[in-house]
C-alpha cells in the first residue's frame, strides 16, 4: 500500500560506525519492531535530504523516510509478507 504518512519511530544511532537505525515504528494504533533493515538509500528533493529504509519487523515489511531538514519520520509503504 503506497502511503506518505508521519510516523513515530525510535531509532538508535551508533556514533562509531555513524549509523542511523530504525527500531520501533508506531502506525495505525500499532507497534512494529523493526526486526531487520534492508536497503538504506539518500536522495534530495529540492536541497532537503532524504534517507529511505527499507525495513522487516516479523512479516510486515516498511519503507520509512527520514527528512533531515525537520527530522520527521514518514512511512511511504507497508505490505504484509504473501
């Protein structure tokens, strides 16, 4: 389902390796852990940057984007494992 909605996220950030990590999603009145993260992507949009995660939490899949201009979270997809 294509979506562009803000979300919650708790993340983490490691600052050795300078990761940023997804951990828990809050949507739709849910919690999602994030059990895995898969693709991690930048773009711009204007001079505004964008990191993109694509993210597991058990049989849930997530495409989260970070805005690092206001530091919002939103969720651009959502699909449940066929």
């Amino acid at each position: 389902m294509q979506l562009d909605v803000p979300v919650s996220v708790i993340s983490s950030f490691n600052h050795h390796l300078k990761i940023v990590s997804p951990r828990k999603v809050l949507f739709g009145g849910r919690e999602y852990y994030v059990t895995k993260i898969g693709l991690h992507h930048t773009h711009r949009i204007g001079r505004t940057l964008y990191h993109v995660f694509s993210v597991a939490a058990n049989h849930t899949f997530l495409k989260l984007s970070l805005n690092t201009d206001n530091l919002f979270w939103s969720l651009e997809d959502i699909s449940d494992e066929v």
